[in-house]
C-alpha cells in the first residue's frame, strides 16, 4: 500500500502544478521568509492563475515554489499557512496575496516569526550623560538589567544570526525619553558575542520639531517619530517622539549615516476607524517635521458580509488606490490578505477564498457563533510591487511590513470592527 501511494503522490502533485498552467506561459516563483529575512518552508502554499481554481503548490529542492500562468493571463494568486514555528502561536497564520504579473513575478511572503538567532550580551555605562536608565536594543528584541541606573550589564539578547546586523545602547532620562544613543553598525553575527556600550556627551541627542495640524473634522490628531538604522534596528515614538494634532518635537539621532531612516507618522482616527500618512525620511535631511494627510476616512457604516468567508467591500473612493490589505480572525487565530489594484480592476468586492479542500490548509475556516475582529486598509503611495518586492524590510507590526526605502510615502484610511460568524 505505501508503496502504491508513493507512486500516486508525485502524479498527483504533477497534475495540481498542471493545473495552474503547466511550464508554458509566465514563470512565477514565491519565496517565504521570516522576520529575519530568512527563507523558510511554511505548513503549506496554493496558488491560483485568474479567476481559476486554488490549488496546492511543493516546493522546489532550494525552497522556492514556482508555477506558470497561462500566455495572456496576468492575474494571480499565493495562499500561505506559516508554520507553527513562524506564527504569533501555534495557531493557523495565514497570508492571501492577490496579484497580476505586472506587480511582481518573484513576489515575496512574509510569516512573523524568529529564525536562526544567537545571544548578545555586555556592559552599558552612561554615567557621563547623567542617565536615569538604559536599554540595549537588536532589531527585534531589546534587554536591560531591570533596574533603573547609568550602568549595568544585559544579556540574552536575540540577534539574527546574519551579516551586517546593527546594536543601538539608549540612555534614558528620568520621564522615559532618549537622551543619548549609540550605534555599533554592521556586526556580523555567527555566533555568542559581547558588546559593551560606553555613552558619552558625543552621543547626546538633538531636538526637531513638529508643525500643528487640523485632522478632519470629529477626529483627533496625532503624530510619532521612529527612529530606524540601516541595518534594520529601530527605536520606538516612545524614545524619539509622540504627540497630538497641536504639534511638539521628537529627539534627533547623533551620528546617522547612509541609510538610516526616521519613520514620521501622521493619523487621525475616530473611534475604529482613521486615516494616516507615513513618511520615511533618510537621516542626513532630517529637520523640523510638517505633518499632512491626504485620504478621506471609509464612508461611515463600512462592514463585511458576516460570513465563515468574509465579503469586504474594497470600494475607497480615493482615485489613485494601489493595493487593500486586511486581516480577521479571533484569539491568535489571524488570516491576513493583499489585493492589488491592477488584481482587483474594476470589482468593488472581495470574498475570502475557500482553501480548506487543499493540502494544509484545513482547519482554517471559522466557526459559527465566534466573534471576529477584522480590518481593512486602502493604501496609496507604496505599491503592491513594493510590498513583495526586493530589498530590506522594516515590520511595522507582526501582521504588516514595508520596504526600508528612504523617500516612500505611505498614505493609508482604514476601519476595523468585528461581527459574529453565522
């Protein structure tokens, strides 16, 4: 029986990859990465070619997954469920991409979650700027002693075991903010290692400011300052600087250079829902900051068709939308999608694909009687191009992640709620 089914299984396969076009036509090849930037296998891949059926993809002996579109068809699918070892939990994680050839025939996938890690640790001695505290950051973890002081020492510290990995020591004042930092740029990170910070005068930071602005009318304003260096190490709005729609200032990095990005975020939001401008403005030109938006909010009363398959009406009125993304789903339980513009034409709708038939994919649906929490984004500036394409990234949050590019705007309305599954 083994025998006969592992002559079946490679036949199979072939006709599922057949099926989604054969080896004529336009090649598309998916890789899947990590927080780290990474590639890794996830549990399981699909893939459509234009309105055709979804149908499950193995990948490749180097861990790609290709496949043909048919000549003349451009639009496409990639379905992802990001193994255990990359989601939020050992719950499902899963990513939906919906796009055409002209966006990307190498288009990206990225599932939140670590990769191969070693642990830094050292000495932090910020006594010469007089600091109340400290902590030691990584591009995605950060350490300190614990208690507050101008010295100590940290350790386990996760940083990626890859090339070129900046550390930032940040020495705190008494109310939280920065008040010096510095930067070991450009580690190359194999194995354990120590780095010990010594944080001078030379390190203290500068000051900007940030011009007042008037949100739309029953919204409040607000803005934040991140801070990001090449390497792909970023400090919070809570170090560099927040604020309200009447202005203030944000503190300004010493010692930038080539790359370095600060991550200015304009938003005004009513209740679940707002719109928002992103900036990312390379470090040797920063100076005092003007915030601006540019979308409307979603027409008050948005919501998708309540459904274990969700309808979300993709029908912002701004002219110049390039993609939607979105997410739902309950607990640690997330699905998240990505519609561009040139996929989706002229359709004002979009139904959350039935995967559940396919390899891998099972167990996704939701259940009746759950509550669902949901959100959609109408996006303009970046493109869907961007999102999946080459280059550094910088993760936003564990569910949404841009190009490290200086000079991209971002302008985004979104709305989020939540309905019970029929």
């Amino acid at each position: 029986m083994k025998k006969i089914l592992a002559g079946a299984l490679p036949l199979l396969l072939l006709a599922l990859f057949t099926a989604c076009g054969g080896s004529t036509g336009t090649e598309i090849t998916v890789t899947v990465e990590n927080y780290y930037g990474q590639q890794t296998l996830p549990r399981a891949l699909a893939v459509q070619s234009g309105d055709g059926e979804w149908a499950y993809l193995p990948p490749d002996d180097q861990g790609n997954y290709s496949f043909f579109l048919p000549a003349g068809e451009k639009r496409y699918g990639v379905a992802v469920v990001c193994g255990s070892a990359m989601a939020l939990s050992n719950d499902a994680f899963s990513v939906v991409l919906q796009l055409t050839s002209d966006d990307s025939t190498n288009p990206r996938v990225f599932c939140p979650g670590r990769g191969e890690f070693v642990y830094a640790k050292g000495a932090v001695d910020a006594s010469a700027v007089t600091a109340n505290d400290w902590k030691v950051y990584g591009p995605f973890d950060s350490a300190t002693d614990g208690s507050p002081g101008s010295t100590g020492n940290y350790d386990n510290l996760e940083v990626p075991r890859l090339p070129n990995q900046d550390l930032v020591a940040v020495a705190k004042d008494l109310s939280g903010e920065a008040i010096a930092v510095k930067v070991a740029r450009g580690v190359n990170v194999d194995a354990p290692f120590t780095w010990d910070a010594t944080i001078t005068a030379t390190d203290a930071v500068g000051s900007g400011t940030v011009a007042a602005f008037t949100p739309p009318g029953g919204y409040s304003g607000f803005y934040s300052v991140q801070y990001c260096t090449s390497g792909g190490t970023c400090i919070g709005e809570d170090l560099i600087g927040n604020g309200d729609s009447s202005g203030g200032g944000f503190k300004i990095v010493p010692g930038s250079a080539e790359g370095d990005l600060y991550l200015f975020e304009t938003v005004a939001s009513a209740g679940d829902a707002g719109v928002s401008r992103l900036e990312l403005i390379p470090a040797e030109t920063i100076g005092n900051l003007s915030p601006g938006l540019e979308m409307a909010p979603f027409a008050a009363g948005y919501s998708p068709a309540a459904s274990k398959r969700p309808v979300f009406p993709l029908n912002h009125p701004y002219p110049e939308i390039t993609y939607y993304y979105g997410f739902y789903g309950s607990g640690y339980n997330f699905h998240t999608f990505m519609v561009s513009s040139g996929w989706l034409a002229d359709n004002d709708n979009y139904t959350v694909p039935d995967l559940s038939a396919l390899p891998g994919f099972s167990g996704l649906d939701l259940l009746s009687g759950e509550e669902v929490g949901w959100m959609v984004m109408a996006a303009s500036g970046l493109s869907a191009a961007d999102l999946v394409g080459p280059g550094p990234r910088i993760w936003l949050s564990p569910l949404l992640v841009i190009p490290s590019r200086a000079g991209e705007v971002l302008n985004s309305a979104w709305v989020s709620g939540s309905f019970e599954v029929p």
